[in-house]
C-alpha cells in the first residue's frame, strides 16, 4: 500500500510552525521589557530622547512596530526592578582591553559566551545576561558591580532598576566583533532573523540568578581577603621605612639640634624656626612592628619632619 504525501499539507505545516515559533519568540521578548511606564521616545539617532507621558503605558503593538523598523521612532524603556534581563554598558573608550577583561571576570561566573552589541555608532557597548528565573536586578546588580571595581573595570556600568535602555534590535542595532566593528547590521536582517539570533545569543549565556548571588558571594570574599593581605603587606612595609628613618635621625640628633639652635638666632625674617623645640633623643631600639604605629608623634618622627624643613636652611658664613 503507497502513501501519497500532500505537499501543499507539509508546506502549510512547516508556515504554520514557524508562524508558532516566531509568536512564541515575540513574547520572550517582549515579557523582557515588562515595565512599560515612563518611557522614552526618539525619531532618529541625531534626535534627542523625549519623555512619554506617565500615563502612558507603551504596547506591545508600538513595541513591535519599532524593533519591526515599521516606524521611525525608537524606543527607550524603564528597567523592572524584578527582571530576568541585566543589561551592562561598556564606554568606547579603551573598550577593546575592558571587553576582554570582562570576559576574563565574567568567566569566573560561568559566563563565557556572551555577545557585544551597540544600539547605535555613538552610545556605549551593551551586554546583556538573561535569567532563568526573574531576579531582583539591584540586589545582583550592585554585587556584581562591586565584583567588577576591584577588578578596576570602572568603565563597564551595570544597569540598576528604574534606569532607562534602549531596546535592542531597533533600527540602528548591531552584533559587534572582538575588533569592535560591526558584523551584522540589524537594518539588513529579516526581523525574524534578528529575532532568532538575539534570542540564542542569550541562551548562551542563561544563568541562575542563585548561582550568580552564590558565585558573587564567593568571589568578593576572596578578593576582600586578598585586598586587606595586601593592605596589610603595605603597613609593614611602610613602618620599617618609618624604623629606618628613625635610625638615621637617631644618628644625626646632635647634628640637626645644632642646626636648629644657630637657625633660631638668625635675624627676624626666620622667627619662624624661632619656635622649633628639638624633641628630646630616643634610642630606636625601642620601637617594634607592633608598637610604631602609636608611635608617629614621637620625638624621632617629629624630629625629622623639623629636618626636612631645614635641610635647604644654612646660617651665613
């Protein structure tokens, strides 16, 4: 017995499945983007950004016609505090060193694949990390801004709550390449096409939100330790700098003393040094690492500083 296969049935199926898969795609992404208030409107790139009414809330329809290029207008909205979307900026300049040494530190979260995008030649780069979960963004947002300064990444900037981004895949977006030049222009992209890659984009990258408060947790502990180890590197290093300066002013008292009483008899002009009183001369063997630091107003320190302000002084011949 044949089988007769309809290819107008198969053909109507395979339209319809894409038609289900590109709907189910555009509420992924617009359940990204749920706070709709307050948001911002511009015409072109070269306009400025213009505050829509409070009392407006943007729809999906208006959403959809800009990230479509359907319209001219680009949309900017408002960051829910609970979202399943972080948003990094990265400044352009030095941006090629910054977006590698994100990499490096974002590795360490288990975030290694992660695409950079511009929303337009003249604004900073953009990250975005999704969520497997919706998050409390500033609860993460500031951990992991933390993270980041201690690893001197002052350029890069995460996005908090109520802040305002403009939405990706709109007229003037674009993937960008490890040499920072656009790859993909989202004006020659089908919407669908452009639609499809951002979404896998950040499948690549979807991450826990505990696991990131966890990894976050761990990795500012280590880098707290490793910071106060190193503070604490410095101090010694600073009071046996102090030990040995008191050493040598141990050495030149009678010296310097001398100097301060002949400076102190000089005509009127040098009154000032008139008020200088030697500290009494104190054997160094008496400091130790633990005891220098309450130890700073000393006769010996305070000794070297009067030094130091005659070294350039000398009575007339």
């Amino acid at each position: 017995m044949s089988t007769t296969i309809n290819m107008s049935e198969t053909s109507s199926g395979t339209e319809a499945f894409a038609t289900v898969h590109h709907e189910v795609n555009n509420k992924r992404f617009l359940h990204l983007f749920s706070e709709r208030s307050n948001s911002k409107v511009r015409v072109s790139p070269a306009g400025s950004w213009n505050s829509v009414s409070q009392y407006f809330d943007l729809t999906d329809s208006l959403l959809l016609d800009s990230i479509t290029l359907t319209t001219k207008s680009e949309r900017a909205l408002q960051i829910a505090q609970n979202s399943k979307l972080l948003t990094l900026s990265i400044q352009r300049k030095d941006a090629l060193n910054t977006i590698q040494s994100l990499r490096r530190a974002l590795k360490k979260l288990e975030i290694d694949a992660f695409e950079v995008y511009e929303v337009d030649e003249d604004s900073d780069f953009q990250v975005y990390i999704l969520f497997s979960a919706y998050a409390d963004l500033n609860s993460i947002g500031k951990k992991l801004a933390l993270y980041l300064s201690h690893l001197q990444l002052f350029s890069v900037e995460v996005a908090y709550a109520n802040q305002h981004i403009v939405v990706p895949l709109q007229r003037n977006f674009s993937w960008i390449d490890a040499q920072l030049r656009p790859t993909q222009s989202r004006k020659r992209m089908t919407f669908s096409a452009a639609l499809n890659r951002f979404l896998e984009d950040l499948d690549n990258n979807i991450v826990c939100p505990e696991f990131l408060h966890t990894q976050l947790d761990q990795l500012l502990e280590q880098t707290s330790a490793y910071a106060t180890e190193s503070d604490c590197s410095r101090e010694d290093n600073s009071q046996s700098e102090l030990i040995e300066q008191d050493k040598q002013i141990f050495e030149h008292h009678d010296e310097i003393s001398g100097l301060v009483s002949t400076v102190s008899k000089l005509p009127k002009q040098l009154d000032l040094f008139s008020l200088v009183k030697v500290p009494a001369k104190t054997d160094p063997a008496e400091y130790s690492l633990t005891k220098l630091p309450s130890q700073k107003t000393s006769g010996n320190l305070a000794l070297s500083a009067e030094f130091h302000k005659l070294q350039t002084v000398r009575p007339p011949p």
